[in-house]
C-alpha cells in the first residue's frame, strides 16, 4: 500500500475491530470505564487525555506525513503554540520568513515576546540571507512556510534544514497550503511539521483544527504533556470531520489545481492584472525549486491589481461565485484582500503585504464557471476606474 491516494482512505482508519463498521464510530464519551483500579481499557480514561477517533485521525496525520507522531488540536495557531512552548525558553530566538503569516508573527513577537523569545524576519528564498541572518544571532529555530501565505513564495526546505541544523537549529514547515499529498517536508530534513487541518485537509470550511507532525519521537512526550495539561486536544467531532476530509484530499487537490492553472491562463490575459502569483507557472522566481519538492503546485493564486488598492478591493467585492471571507483549503472557492483582512496584523511590521494584492483560494467548482465569475469582476473594476477617470 505505497499510493497516497489509497493511504488517504486506509491510514489509521481501518474497520473497527469491535463492530467492523467500515467508517469509523465516533466516540463521544467525555470518559472510559476502567476496568479496575489503575487498569484502563485501551488505555483511554478522560477525554482531554486521549480519544479513539482522535488516535484514528493522528495515526492518519502521522502515517501520510511520514513523521513518527502525530497530535491532533483546536486550531492551526493552537499547533503553533504548543510547538514554540515546546521547544523555546526566555532567551530563545526564532527565525521567521519575512512572508510569513501575520497572526505567526504576533504569536511570536507580541505573546511570547515578553516572555524573553526574539524574532528575526528574513528572506527564507535567499539562502545567503539565511546563513547572514544565522551569522548575526544563532536561532534555536527556523520556522518555514512554502508556498508562503500570501505571496506564495518557495523556499527550499532541504537547503533550510542544512543551514538550520547546521546551527543546531530545528527546523519547522507550515505545510498548509501544500498538504502531504503536494509535499513531504520531513523526507526533505524537517524536524516538525505542522497543519491548519481547517484548511485543506479538512476541505469542507466545517472545522476548525491544527496538527503537530513529529519526525521522531524525541519530544513527543513532551508535546503531549503540554497538550493534555493545556486541553488543547481536537474534540472528536472535529476529528471525525478530518478524518473523513482526508479520504477525499487527492481528488480535491487535483481538482483545485486544475482549476487553478485555468483561471491563472485567464487572469494572465487581463491588463488589469499586474501579476499572476502561482508556483505552478513558469514565471514564477520558485516554480524550479517547486517542481523538485513537490507533486503538484495546489490551489492557492495570488494576483496583484494593476489598479492598486482601489482595483483590488472592487475586485474582490464583485465576485459572485467566490466568496469574500477568510480561510482557505474548502471545496467553495474563496477571495479575500490580504491587506486589510487575514494579515492586517502585519500592517506596518516587516511581514506587511501589498495593498494591491488579493488572496484567491481555487475551489472544486467547474473551471469555466470560475473563470467566467473572475472576469465579470474585471469588468466591474474596469467600469469603476472608468466612472472614476
């Protein structure tokens, strides 16, 4: 059983040995009966501590990440903590991509900040600015994104996790955007891996979770202390959400790429667009480094308005099919202005975004529909450039 797509539908969710039921039940129950005192009966005694059909879906997260745990909570930013709480100390240092995500960034620097962690942003596509910026002050980490979100950069993961171990850092990949389908960072050096299982992997914009993948089981005791102590755990409901997502995420992904080379061919056509952001093209400065890590470019497009802000913010107000919201990763296709939504906490700091730019995350709907939804939208900013000329 060597093919993704058939390990999507059979990692850690085999029939249930008690009934045979081919999906897998959902446990519910708050707590477990103990067999007698100090005897617990599949080793699960409260809910916080331990769930079957969260075991289901971390067995899942592990085994298709090819990492050796793999631990299943609340959000995406939920991951993030427990993993910098893990491995960081007052007096600790982060190396962060100065694309990465606003709200990484805050965790970082505006939580943990006063608890003695320093943050650096740099290039991570910039190998030569990494080991400059290692030079300057040793990290203890170096934390990653590729695709980066919002500009879908790519960095070179095998090349970071030799400049990174190299200074006894650890190496962390956010592979959100690209799934363990597109993307293997701990088979390219990292040491954790981590998801917003909200994202694709749960597909569906009906959860909310995040995912901490280990590459070896050094800290896993550690992790799952500071997960049951916190009660961070994925409640089972969710769980069995993802679980069911996950069956489904080759297809899904194909379709959202297929889709999204198509309303990239468009938007390329369009003189109101500045620039087509997708690793997936050859223009763009990642598209060979893309193509030697991953299996596919995903779902994720990111354009620029040659209108500037004004363009880009009718732009995504005109859309009928694509929603204006926030998130990613679902079957609907989603648009969003970075700028003023999921990364104004970067306004004014070395993460800040382009105000022209907009957010498109590709959907599972039929190319041509989107395509045309996406143009009508140009029409509009066109009208409204006119009106206001």
């Amino acid at each position: 059983m060597t093919h993704f797509s058939t390990r999507a539908i059979h990692e850690g969710q085999e029939p249930d040995p008690a009934t045979g039921a081919v999906s897998r039940p959902l446990h519910l129950s708050s707590t477990f009966r103990h067999d007698a005192v100090g005897q617990l009966r599949a080793g699960y005694e409260y809910t916080r501590s331990g769930n079957p059909t969260r075991s289901s879906l971390q067995d899942s997260l592990a085994g298709l990440e090819g990492g050796a745990a793999a631990y299943a909570v609340s959000s995406g930013m939920q991951a993030e903590d427990i993993v910098l709480r893990t491995f960081l100390r007052p007096g600790s240092h982060v190396l962060l991509g100065d694309d990465a995500y606003a709200g990484t960034h805050r965790l970082i620097a505006g939580i943990l900040g006063p608890w003695g962690v320093t943050v650096d942003s740099v290039d991570l596509t910039d190998p030569d600015a990494v080991r400059a910026a290692v030079a300057r002050k040793a990290p203890d980490l170096v934390w990653v994104e590729t695709p980066t979100n919002p500009l879908l950069q790519v960095v070179d993961i095998a090349e970071l996790a030799t400049i990174a171990h190299g200074a006894n850092a650890l190496l962390v990949v956010d592979n959100t955007f690209a799934t363990p389908y597109l993307q293997q960072p701990i088979s390219l050096g990292a040491d954790v891996v981590i998801h917003s299982l909200t994202k694709f992997l749960g597909g569906h914009s009906d959860v909310v979770g995040g995912a901490i993948v280990l590459a070896d089981e050094t800290h896993s005791e550690t992790v799952y202390d500071l997960i049951n102590s916190v009660g961070s755990g994925l409640a089972p409901f969710d769980c069995w959400l993802v679980s069911r997502g996950l069956k489904t995420l080759p297809v899904r992904m194909d379709r959202h790429e297929e889709n999204a080379f198509a309303v990239c061919a468009a938007l390329e056509e369009s003189d109101l667009i500045a620039e087509v952001i997708y690793p997936g093209l050859p223009s763009h400065p990642g598209h060979e480094i893309a193509k030697a890590q991953m299996f596919g470019f995903g779902g994720m497009v990111s354009v620029r308005l040659a209108g500037g802000e004004a363009a880009a913010r009718v732009f995504v107000e005109s859309t009928e099919l694509f929603t204006l919201a926030e998130s990613l990763g679902g079957v609907e296709s989603l648009i969003e202005h970075p700028a003023t939504m999921t990364h104004l906490a970067a306004e004014g700091t070395p993460l800040q975004v382009p105000r022209d730019l907009v957010r498109i995350s590709i959907g599972i709907e039929h190319k041509d529909d989107l395509v045309a939804d996406l143009q009508a939208a140009l029409e509009r900013v066109r009208e409204s450039a006119e009106a206001a000329a």
